[in-house]
C-alpha cells in the first residue's frame, strides 16, 4: 500500500487553494510526489467557468461581492 500525505491547510483564499493544488498535481504526475490529499475550506465563493453567461449570476457580481461572496472566473 502507497503512502498517502494528508495536508491539513485550514482556511486559504479560493484562489490560492487552486493554485496549490495545480503546483501538487504537476509534481504527482511527474512522479515527484506520491499521492496527496488536502483538507482545506475558504470563504464563499462562486466560480464562473468557460461556459458561464454574463446572467448567470442573478444580483451580478457586485451584490455578491457585497454579500462577502467572491466571485473568480475559472478555466473549467
């Protein structure tokens, strides 16, 4: 049975979250690393991916972002 590291982050902002992963997987699948898991949370946030409309976001994205709500565009 392979080992498995268990990082426990806490709370990180989304976007660094996504960028730790990316930098984990590239190192997992040039075999730098074994597998990973992460246990992390951040503060609400909606994700607008490639196929996202302008309305998709009801109130649009100002009244998210006065809510405390981020709202970050994604390459999914």
């Amino acid at each position: 049975m392979a080992d498995l590291l268990v990082c426990h982050l806490g709370r990180v902002p989304y976007e660094e979250g996504v960028e730790i992963q990316e930098r984990l997987r590239s190192r997992v699948q040039e075999g730098e690393l074994g597998e990973v898991l992460l246990l992390l949370e951040h503060d609400p946030v909606y994700t607008l991916g490639r196929r996202s409309e302008p309305g998709d976001l009801g109130l649009g994205e100002d009244w998210c972002r006065a809510q405390g709500i981020d709202v970050v565009k994604t390459q999914r």
